[in-house]
C-alpha cells in the first residue's frame, strides 16, 4: 500500500519514539527523590537516615494543632497515618488553615519534628461558592 | 494519499473565514468576560482570585491541545511528505506559545496570594515551562533554519519529542506529588468545580480557541501567499 520510503521513515520515527520515551521514562524513575514536590509524614517515619539536607513535608493542616505564640507558629501535618510537627516563624500564606492543605519546606530535627523555613498553602481541586460551601456544612 | 487536501480549495474557504471568526469570537469573549468578571460567584476559600482561573486553565488546556496538534501533524509531514501538515502547523504555534506563556504568568500571579509563592519547581509547572522551551525552539527553528526541507524535518522532530512531554504534563499531578492541584474535571467522574463557575470557564476556554483559530489563519493565509508569490518568502 505505501512505499518502501514511507515505511523506512515510520520505522524511523517509531524508534526514535520509543528510544526517546523510554530514555525519559528512566531518567523521571530515576529522578523520582527529587520530581516528588514533597513528602508525606509517613514518607517522613520511613527515612533510614537523616540528613540535614532541606525538605519539604506535605499534608493537611491537623484540626486542632495550630498554635500560635508571639511570634511563633506550631502547627501538626499528617496524612491520617502519620504526624510531624512543625514550627515556623514568619508570615503564613492566607490559605493556611486548619484540615486544609500544606506543605512546609525546612529542616528535620528528628523523624517528628520539622523546622519550617516556608509555608506554602495547597489548594484542592474544589471550587464552589461560599453559599454552596455553607449549605454542605450544614447537612 | 491526502489528495483530497487541496491547497488551492482549501485557500478560498480559509481566505474568507476570519472575518467569521473574527465576529464570533467577540461575542463569545464578550459573554465570556462578563460570566467570568461579573455573574460568576466569588470562590468558598481564594475569593475574587479564582476569576484568574477562567483566564489560566482555558490558556493551558489551550497551548496543551495547540502542541499535542502540531506533534500529530508533525508525524504525517514527515511520513507523507505532506507540505500542507506543515504549513498549518507552522501556522499554529504562535498562538499556542502565546497562550503557554499567558498559562505560566496567570499561574505566578494566582500562586503568590493563595500558594504564597510565585513559583515552585513541582512536577505540573516544570512540564509546562519545557513546553514553552519546545514552542520557543519550534518557532525559532522555522525563523533560524533557511532551507525549505531542512526546516521541516527539524522543527517536526521537535514536534514529535515534545510530544512526549503532553502526557506527562496530563499526569505530572497523579503520579507525584505536587503544590500545583490535581484536576477538577474528569473524563469519567462529576467535576469538583461548581456548575456557576464552570460555565464561565467553558465559555473562556471556547474564546481562546476561537483566537487561537483567527490567529491560525491569518497566519495560514499569509504562508499560502508567500507559497503563491515565490521569493516574498524570506524577507
């Protein structure tokens, strides 16, 4: 049906393709430490050693933990399996609430501590307005 | 094979066509703007920045489908020879850059008050901006490389390697973790964005195609010309 010509050119392209993809493929499987944005707490517990390489831990704000003195912040990420703590100073995002999402980006003191550096709030996937959101809360 | 893609038929519908599109995409940008400005609710947690939304998603689902086009096309112009595929996709990618670099910017602009950062290196922003460097190096490949042929099989092979960058921006939020969320429209399940807010996105996202669409063919007809008027080529 096509010439000898087309066939060599979808030859051609269908290895470089399939190079390409799997070259890319192992360098992501590879990389795949540092393509994650952040750890969950129970990715946290599991660590076998400790470095005092900068992290960043994410999770949702636990309801209840936010504590705030003068100056300083201490709030609990978990992921409902696991708990870190974490202690911050400065100004937090203004999403940053309690059973929202968070990730916080500083330095482990010990598998249960976090001294945060950055607080960035995450948003969900959920948009509504404030009536629809209300009306939720109350049934 | 693809006879029936005459350039010259072709030629008469597209040289007459902008005017159309012109008119339509007004009026859906005009509904569009007032829906997404105006009647559209105020969001339950990030308030008025949400509107930034209906401006950010339809850019980025925009430049996203302007790419995964122009690596298609790229296939068949280097299989078939097909000089028309590569014309059109020339013609594309402006206008999908365009709308890549307004994605990037809306973004930033979105993240700083709600993430409380203009930028993170997560897996979702990462893929975009390499899209951006694969649009940069398309369009400069078409301006920089001045062998007709040559031109083509180049800018197609960055075409088809950028490619593989579509389905990892697709997933980037469901196989890492991410700051950037993942997405509130689903092929199979309901939305997680509320009905009044998604009509404002749908009637965006349908004005930035209907751009996207003029700018292609005011672009398409001033290739064919310069393909008519031989040596108006290069200027």
């Amino acid at each position: 049906m096509y010439g000898k010509k087309v066939k060599l050119r979808i030859l051609f392209l269908s290895s470089v393709i399939l190079i390409s993809v799997l070259t890319i493929f192992l360098i992501l499987k590879s990389l795949e430490e540092n393509v994650v944005y952040f750890k969950s707490p129970t990715e946290i517990k599991s660590i076998t050693e400790l470095d005092d390489k900068k992290i960043r831990v994410g999770g949702v704000v636990k309801e209840g933990s936010i504590l705030t003195s003068s100056k300083k912040i201490n709030f609990i990420i978990t992921d409902y399996k696991n708990e870190i703590n974490v202690s911050f100073i400065g100004a937090v995002p203004n999403l940053f609430a309690e059973g929202k999402g968070v990730v916080a980006e500083g330095f482990l003191k010990d598998r249960n501590f976090l001294t945060a550096e950055k607080i960035l709030a995450k948003h969900d996937e959920n948009y509504m307005p404030p009536e629809v959101k209300k009306a939720l809360e109350d049934n | 094979m693809f006879s029936f893609i005459d350039s010259s038929k072709i030629f008469s519908i597209t040289s007459k066509a902008p005017k159309y599109v012109f008119f339509i995409f007004i009026i859906v940008l005009f509904i569009g703007l007032i829906e997404a400005l105006v009647l559209s609710p105020k969001d339950y947690i990030q308030s008025h920045s949400v509107r930034i939304m209906y401006v950010h998603v339809p850019s980025a689902w925009i430049s996203v489908g302007i790419f995964s086009i122009i690596g298609i096309l790229s296939f068949g112009s280097i299989i078939f020879k097909n000089k028309n595929f590569s014309i059109i996709s020339k013609s594309l990618a402006p206008s999908g850059l365009v709308f890549n670099i307004i994605a990037l910017v809306t973004g930033s602009i979105w993240g700083k008050p709600t993430w409380g950062t203009w930028w993170a290196w997560d897996s979702r922003i990462t893929s975009m901006a390499i899209l951006c460097l694969f649009y940069l190096i398309y369009v400069l490949a078409w301006r920089i490389i001045e062998d007709k042929n040559r031109a083509n099989q180049v800018t197609s092979l960055i075409a088809i390697l950028g490619l593989i960058n579509i389905p990892i921006i697709k997933f980037s939020v469901e196989w890492w973790s991410t700051l950037h969320q993942p997405s509130s429209i689903k092929l199979l399940e309901d939305s997680t964005i509320h009905s009044s807010m998604l009509i404002p996105l749908i009637l965006m996202t349908a004005a930035f195609a209907l751009f996207s669409l003029l700018i292609f063919l005011m672009k398409y007809n001033t290739e064919m010309i310069k393909i008519k008027n031989k040596g108006l080529d290069r200027l």
